[in-house]
C-alpha cells in the first residue's frame, strides 16, 4: 500500500486501530479531528488537520493530495449545537470538499439498518450521508456495523461496570432482541482493506456470533465473575434508570433512540460475518480488564471541546 490518506477521529476508538495498521502497511496518513490538542501516540507520523467545516476552503486544502478519505465522523446523540441535521450538513461538506480536493475514493463507516424511512434520526442520518456518498461520482466503500467492541468501547464496558457495581441488572421488554458486534481490530482492518479495493461496496460490518441481550448481560456478568439478577421492566422505566444513573455519571448511558434501535433488533444482521473475533472469547481473555472503569461518552468527546468553546465566549 502506497500514498497519503486522510482518516476522521484517528486519536479516537475505530480510528486509533485502523491508523495503525494503515501505517504498518506503508501508508502516508492525516487526520482530521476536532481534538488537535490531543496526545498522538503516532508522533510525526501522522499529521493533524481540525474539522474546518465551517470554512470548506481549508477542509478542502486539507485533503488535497490524497487519494481516499477513511469518514468515520458522526454523532452519537445530539449535544450543544452538534445534532444529527448538523452532523449529515458536515459530512456532505467533507464529502464535497474530498471531491473537490481530487480525492478518488471514500470508505464510510455507516451503521447496520439504516432507513432514509427511518422514524429514529440517528439511522435516517446515516442514511442520508450514504446517498451523498454514492451519488456523489467518487469511488466508495460502505461498511455498516452495529456494535464495535474492544477495550475501549462504550457499550459492552459499560454493561460490564454496572453488572460490577450492582446485584441487579434492568432488561427493558423481553431482552429477545439481539446483537451482533464486531472487534475493532477486524473493524480497522476491513477499513484499511477497502482503501486499496476497486469496486464500489455496501456490506455489514459484523462479527460472527449474535446474542440476544439478556444473554449478553449474563455472558458478561459470568466472565467478570459477578452474580446478577435481571430484572425485567418496561422500556420507559429502563430509560428512567439509565438518565438517573446518568446525572450520577454526568454523562449520557443510552439515548431513548438507542433504546428504540436496541428493541427493534437493528442491532442485528443476516449477513455473513466480516469479522473472524467471537465476543465471548474476547470477553474470557480480557476479563480482568472490562468493565473496570467507567467509559464517559461525554468526557471523551465534549467536556475539553466545550469548556474550550465556551472560555473563548468569555473572553
């Protein structure tokens, strides 16, 4: 593999892996990231752009030279003035501001299910982006996970730190609805693999083993070593309990979409597995480690940014 790419968020979760391994096979790469400031554990190897999406002549000049553009950019939930109409306007800006920089192809990490039909934002959003994508006359790859795992991840941590901490656990409706995730690493190297490839892509990004909730909340709760008793309640009264512990947490634990998305099975796919790491065997090797600290969405990605924008207001 040979020339420059630009990959979104490389100093995030995804990012991080699939920066390295494209790195390792050679590859000259930038990225662009609303944390510039943020520790680089790539040194001079990789070079640092901010977002600029409200100047499109910078964005644009940050592309250029490059041959494909990594988009990992969106946004979980609405927060300040970052909502899911501002991140689909952004990233038809990025993806115009490639075209316009020469880029030849874009890999999107999308989302498994979306609708432009969809009554949750979040899927019609990513939706929206994937039609900007391939109507736009670039090359593409369109990858669509559901849930990443790894050491760093939101979600599975998280089950994992509340099943530590508490003797119950809450299963809103039934816990039958499934998940399918992937391993960040097999994430990052579907990523790197779709730079160099020819054709234009849709596919699922999953794993090979899917679980219906409950039975992840109780193959966590066994692998840490905890005992827990799952408790079955309405959607709303789950949704009540995870905004509590959230105001505890300062920080957003699951999203009344995210809730909708988890119950109506989108979190699942028929496709064949693009990843080869099965969950459960990762959880048993890692154990030790999952769950024991508390991920903050909030803290990861806003409190410096916004506390940032908002000591600027001041002065």
């Amino acid at each position: 593999m040979s020339g420059t790419v630009v990959i979104t968020g490389a100093l995030s979760y995804t990012g991080k892996y699939t920066t390295r391994l494209l790195l390792d096979r050679g590859c000259r790469v930038r990225t662009l990231t609303f944390h510039p400031e943020r520790s680089n554990p790539f040194g001079k190897q990789l070079q640092v752009f901010p977002y600029n999406f409200e100047r499109p002549d910078d964005l644009r000049a940050s592309l250029e030279g490059t041959s494909t553009l990594i988009n990992t950019y969106w946004v979980r939930f609405p927060h300040a003035a970052e909502t899911f109409d501002t991140a689909v306007r952004n990233s038809r800006t990025l993806i115009q501001a490639a075209k316009d920089a020469g880029v030849e192809r874009i890999v999107q990490v999308s989302i498994a299910n979306p609708s432009l039909d969809s009554p949750l934002a979040y899927y019609r959003g990513k939706a929206q982006v994937e039609q900007a994508i391939t109507g736009s006359g670039l090359s593409y790859a369109i990858l669509r996970p559901t849930v990443i795992f790894g050491t760093e991840d939101i979600l599975i941590n998280n089950i994992a730190w509340f099943v530590r901490h508490f003797p119950m656990f809450a299963i809103p409706g039934s816990g039958r609805y499934g998940v399918r995730p992937i391993y960040v690493e097999d994430m990052a190297r579907l990523l790197a693999d779709s730079v160099t490839e020819q054709e234009n892509s849709v596919r699922d990004a999953v794993g090979p083993e899917t679980c219906d909730f409950e039975e992840l909340v109780r193959l966590i709760a066994r692998h840490v070593g905890r005992s827990v008793r799952c408790v079955h309640v309405p959607m709303a009264a789950a949704y009540v309990a995870t905004l509590l512990a959230g105001w505890f947490l300062r920080d957003v634990v699951l999203t009344w979409e995210e809730y909708q998305g988890l119950m109506g099975n989108l979190l699942v796919s028929d496709a064949s597995p693009a990843g080869e790491t099965r969950l459960s065997e990762w959880l048993r090797e890692n154990a030790e480690q999952v769950g024991k600290r508390y991920a903050s969405e909030v803290a990861r990605h806003f409190t410096r940014r916004y506390a940032k924008a908002n000591l600027a207001r001041a002065i």
